[in-house]
C-alpha cells in the first residue's frame, strides 16, 4: 500500500479570470495541481498559457481586472491546519500574514519588482520587520546575512546600494535574499533565471537547490526552459491556455511524454548534437488567444494526433494512468476512436537543414578593433577614463558561414555587432568589407553619407522583438522603409515586395496593414527578420534573436534563419548566450571576455575541445533536457565579468580561474593557434586538460507515448 503524498499546497479547479471590455479573459481556466512538502514542482508551458496568473492566484495578487472566481487553493503549513488561500480577501489581514513570510515569491525581471528608489537593504529590512517583532538593528544583521548566504560579495558595503548599482545577477540574488529572508515553506520562482546569462543562471539554480535542502522548503518553479527543469525539478506539469494537460515525476514527463503538447515541446529543443544538424521540429502554429480558445480540446488545432469530429469537440477529461500522472488527451479514453496511429504527419521524421554554401572567400575581416566609451566627470566633464567595451578584436567571416558570438552580459558582444553595423564609430582598428566585385573597403573609415550605400548590404536583427519595432507604423511602413529610403521600390511595388517578403518569414500577406501590437512575440520577430532582409543584404548581424521568445517559436525562427540563409545566400553574426543555439546555428564559434576574444574555433571543435578555461566554465553550465544528466561537477565562476573600465591586470579573466597563476596576473596572453584551426588566448592552453561537452543525439523515442 502506497504512503500518501505529504501536499504543502494544493490547488483545486481554479479559475481565474479577467473580466475586460472584449469579453471574459479565461486564463486560468480549471487547473488542479498538489507542491509535495519539500519538493520542487516545474510548471512549464508556452508564453500565454497562464502560469504566471496561475502562481499570482496562490498569493491573491492578480493584476485588475483579474479575480478568482470559482476554486480551491489549500495551504497546509502545519499538522492538521488547512488555510483556503482562494476564500480570503486578497486586502486581508490573514493573506497578508501569509504573503512574504510563509509563501514568498520571485518574479522574473527583478528591475521592475524592486524600488529604484530605496536601498537593497531598506527593502529587505522592511520585509522583516513587517512580518517578524525584531528590532531595526537586527533587522539590518539579518538582511546582511541574508545577503551572505546568497553570494553577494560585501554583503555590509553592498546593503546600502540602490537596484541600478547592481548587475542583473546580483539584483536576482538580492530578491532571493527578499524572498528567503524570513525562511517560507513555499517559494514560487517565475521565471527567475530567463534573463540571466548560463553562468549566472547555473549559480542561482544551485543556490536555490542549496537553500531549499537548508531550510527544507518547498518550491513552485515556473519556466519554458526545459533544461532547468531536467536540471532541478521532483515534479512536472505541463500547462496549455488555463489548463494542466499532463502532470508526473520529472523522470517519467522527460523519458515518454504522454501528452502529444509534452511531445511536441521536448522536441522542439535544439540539442548539442554537432555532426547532424537536423531541423527542429518546431510546434506550428501558436497559443490562441484566452478569447478565441478553440472548442474542443485546446490544443487540437497545433496536434499532429487530432481526429477531426472528435477532438475539436469533445472536452477532454483528466485521465489518471496506472502509474498515478495525469493527462488530458482523449487518446487515453477507450470510448473515444483516437489514438497515435490516426496522424497524418511523419512525426518521427526530422528533415536535415539544407546547408548553405560556404566559400573560401573572406567577407568581413576585423583587425584590432576598438570601442572605447569616455567617462567624464566635474563641472568641464573631463575626461577621468575610459569604458573598453571593445579592446582589440580580430577576426574574419566567410561568405555564406554562420560566425557565432559568445560570452557572458558585459562582454561587449552587442557593442562589436554595433560597431560593425557603424552604429558606434570605433576608437580604432579596421573593419575590411569585400564588396560582390572583389574590392575592399574599411567600413571604420566611411563617412556617414558613403555609409549608407553598405546599410543595406549589412542588416541588423535585434534583441528584443517588442522595443525594436515602431508601435505607431504599419508591417508595410517598417518592413518597406529601407526599400523606400533607399529608393529600391516605391508604391504598388513596395507593396508587392513586402508582401513577398512577409510570405518568405512565415507571415499572412494580409497583415501588412497591421500594427506591432497585433503579433505575438515570434511573429514580430518575423517582422525585424523581414525588415532586415528588405534591401537583399549579405551580410545579417543577429543580436540574441532567440533569446526572448518560446522554446516553439525559437524553433521556427531558428530553421526560417537557416532556409533563408540557404536561399539567399546570407552570412550571419549570430551572437547569442545560449550554447545550445550556437551549437545547432553556427559554423564556428568566438568566444568573447572583457572586450577581448579569448578563443575562436570551428563549432564541433570549440565544443568537443575547449582550450580556454572561460570557454570550460560555459560549457559546462550547459543545462542539458535529460533529468539524468545532472550537472554535479559544474564550474561555478564566483563574481561578475570584470569592469571594462578597470579591468584586472594580465589576463581579464584571472580573477575567476581556477587555473590561475602569478603569470596570469602580471601578462596578458596574446591570440595563437593552439590547435589545427583553433585560435586562444592562454598561457597554459596546451597544458591543461579542458572538460568539453557530452554530445546528444537527437532522436526522440519513438514508440507510443
């Protein structure tokens, strides 16, 4: 006979909805789930499956016009007390009580959760002393503690600092402090490791691990990243618009998924397999609005499985399996005539990535470049310094190859594709551009009149696909504005171009007249992919254009980025932090500290065969989507990247190397071949035995899930 499971917390179908002008918003629309008493439960999904308001209801803060309005959430602190969170006033004393002492919760984007206005120290310290009768001195020690035992170096010094004089890792471990400070029993993390960089993000899923085991507390992880949740989670539930569609141990979801939405996900991740960069089987299609939730099951209409007359109008139930999870899917119901057989899409069938032309021919040769920022101070702002966000770069890109760009934030990876694309004018260093004729020119020297000539044979895809689209112009107006300006097509023609050009990213021809706001977070990345295409570029300096958006969608973008590439012929800068992307995307790799590239190297050897111990240290914070391959041995990098303002004598990267010797401190080590094609900067690369990657395949199991 089975012990029963000791629940902190159970959730029992909730509702929470948003009652709007366009209708009644279901974001949570009947979801049951049970957090085990000291065990981590991963809830994973898509952007606009309602997670984050499934976390929010726990706590009673859902935003205006939100409310619960039918359901159960059972709080269970001690033996034999049962507190239903959902029929408390979210103004109450009671829930007030609960919240940031026995329930805490740390939200995604620390800079809008913290007050810019008030110190680390203040925030933290008011949190205590609302909650626990101690006095404001102890208070202050106890906040310094807290500081401690998240890792922030000077805890006593740094307390009194404001949010913007903290890096965003740093920030994140200040909210951790915020939340563990009065030691909760259930800590909710929404997304808290999205923004962060690999090592960065490694050093907070330890942390969380360590402080969850020291205090034996329960957590409630909400991510889309899939490699955390292998890394860190007892439990899984998968949710899809408003609804937990399968729930199980992280071993069981990750080894056979039976929900074909659980599938499709684990699926969709680009994975370290080096040699057979295969397509990603991307999930078509996307979310569906809250407002236009298809009738049915929900996610019929993106299943390869669905059976038409069935799916799309029988509601399905959550059917428990012998092994005690739970899925939604009618495939499991003997009354139903569905099963895995009944689709029509080779599922198992991933088609290889037509591979672009590579050739000899040197595109882009950067020599020495230099981006140095001046620091002023006084009432003449003199200037005192310099910030070397870029400090003597070389290297060069093939026509038709993907050159990616690694490194932590603050390495100057964004700055070096500003600099190329002649948004900053370098300090120094030349930037040799080979025109389609066989010239050269330097692109450093140019003047801003000879320079738009070249804009349009190099383009730009940004970051952030909300911020770098104007919300006041139409598709046609920012896809057509460099055919426009450029005098290349103009109306009836600039229409038809635009309208091809949407067809080619994935896009309807018809919404050209729409406006930024109506795409989701993929199709506006469509858009700046559109418009970077626009004028026929050849070469596309891709800034984190992955980094943002879904696991589903950054399988789209990514296999539209490789078709185009191999249509058009372009050449790509893809600079990105996630390994796992540049491993699927790149050719070869460049891995930039401190405004330096400190190792460049073809993809499979760079992966296979670090030299350089900073290329190591990433490697290994690679969150691997297998729950048994957990990273036990990972290099933990203590500190940030070194200020490029000051950076540390010798080597930049010392400080944090285990490696290090007093000749680390005193010479800074020079770019040499250290293998056949493989570029370092290392003194003592030869000599060390450097840990690369283990290779995935990237098969899926293909019997009946």
């Amino acid at each position: 006979m089975s012990t029963p499971v000791d629940n902190l917390l159970e959730i029992k179908n909730l509702h929470t909805h948003f009652f709007t002008d366009e209708g009644v918003v279901k974001a949570v629309d009947g979801v049951d789930l049970a957090i085990p008493r000291g065990k981590t439960l991963c809830v994973v999904g898509e952007s606009g499956c309602g997670k984050s308001v499934m976390a929010r209801s726990i706590l009673q803060v859902v935003d205006r016009p939100g409310r619960i309005v039918e359901g159960d959430i059972l709080f269970k602190p001690g033996a034999g007390e049962t507190i239903n969170l959902a029929a408390l006033d979210p103004h109450s004393r009671e829930i007030r009580a609960i919240r940031g002492k026995d329930i805490t919760m740390i939200f995604q984007e620390p800079m809008s959760s913290l007050s810019p206005l008030y110190t680390i120290g203040n925030q933290i310290m008011e949190a205590i002393r609302w909650h626990l009768p101690v006095s404001k001195q102890e208070a202050r020690q106890m906040t310094i503690d807290a500081l401690r035992k998240v890792g922030i170096p000077r805890p006593d010094e740094l307390v009194d600092s404001y949010t913007f004089e903290l890096s965003g890792g740093m920030r994140q471990r200040a909210m951790i402090a915020m939340a563990l400070v009065c030691e909760p029993k259930l800590l909710i993390a929404d997304e808290p490791t999205t923004a962060l960089d690999v090592t960065t993000q490694a050093n907070i899923l330890d942390l969380i691990r360590e402080l969850q085991a020291q205090m034996g507390m329960s957590v409630m992880f909400i991510t889309h990243d899939l490699g955390v949740v292998a890394e860190i989670a007892d439990e899984v539930a998968v949710m899809y618009l408003g609804t937990v569609v399968e729930r199980g141990t992280v071993q069981e979801v990750f080894s056979d998924p039976k929900h074909p939405y659980t599938r499709a996900l684990l699926r969709s991740i680009p994975k370290l397999s080096l040699r057979n960069k295969e397509r990603l089987d991307a999930i078509r299609g996307m979310v569906p609005h809250p407002l236009n939730r298809p009738g049915g099951c929900s996610f019929h209409t993106r299943c390869n499985f669905a059976q038409a007359g069935i799916c799309d109008v029988i509601v399905p139930p959550a059917f428990t399996l012998e092994s005690g999870r739970q899925v939604r899917c009618l495939i499991y119901d003997d009354k139903q005539p569905v099963s895995f057989e009944s689709f029509t899409a080779a599922d198992d069938v991933q088609e290889a990535i037509q591979q672009p032309t590579i050739s000899d021919d040197v595109m882009l040769k950067v020599n020495d470049l230099k981006m140095h920022f001046p620091i002023t101070a006084g009432f003449f702002n003199r200037v005192v310094g310099y910030v070397k966000a870029v400090d003597g770069v070389s290297f060069e890109i093939y026509e038709g190859e993907t050159l990616g760009l690694v490194g932590e934030s603050g390495c100057g990876k964004t700055t070096l594709g500003h600099s190329i694309m002649r948004l900053y004018n370098p300090t120094a260093g030349t930037m040799t551009y080979s025109k389609e004729d066989g010239s050269t020119v330097n692109l450093a020297k140019l003047g801003m009149r000879d320079l738009k000539h070249y804009h349009r044979e190099i383009r730009m895809v940004f970051q952030d696909p909300y911020s770098s689209l104007n919300p006041r112009m139409p598709v046609l107006d920012i896809v057509g504005e460099s055919l426009k300006v450029n005098k290349l097509a103009q109306g009836k023609d600039l229409e038809k171009q635009v309208r091809d050009l949407l067809g080619r990213v994935g896009l309807r021809p018809e919404y050209i007249r729409r406006y930024p706001h109506a795409f989701s977070g993929g199709e506006r990345q469509r858009i700046g992919i559109a418009r970077a295409l626009a004028p026929n570029p050849r070469l596309v300096v891709a800034d984190e254009p992955v980094s943002a958006l879904d696991v589903s969608v950054q399988a789209q973008i990514l296999n539209l980025l490789k078709d185009l590439q191999a249509e058009f012929g372009l050449t790509y800068l893809f600079i990105a932090h996630d390994l796992s992307v540049v491993a699927h995307i790149s050719d070869r790799v460049a891995v930039m500290y401190v405004g330096k590239i400190v190792e460049y190297a073809p993809t499979e050897e760079l992966f296979l065969h670090p030299q350089h111990p900073y290329t190591e240290a990433l490697l290994s914070s690679v969150l691997i989507p297998d729950p048994n391959v957990r990273h036990e041995n990972r290099i933990r990098l203590e500190g940030d990247v070194a200020d490029p303002a000051n950076p540390p004598g010798g080597c930049a990267f010392h400080p944090r190397c285990r490696y290090a010797q007093d000749r680390c401190r005193t010479e800074t080590p020079q770019l040499r071949e250290t293998r056949s094609g493989h570029v370092t900067a290392c003194h003592y690369a030869e000599e060390l035995a450097l840990a690369g990657v283990t290779v995935q395949d990237n098969s899926m199991p293909t019997e009946s899930i």
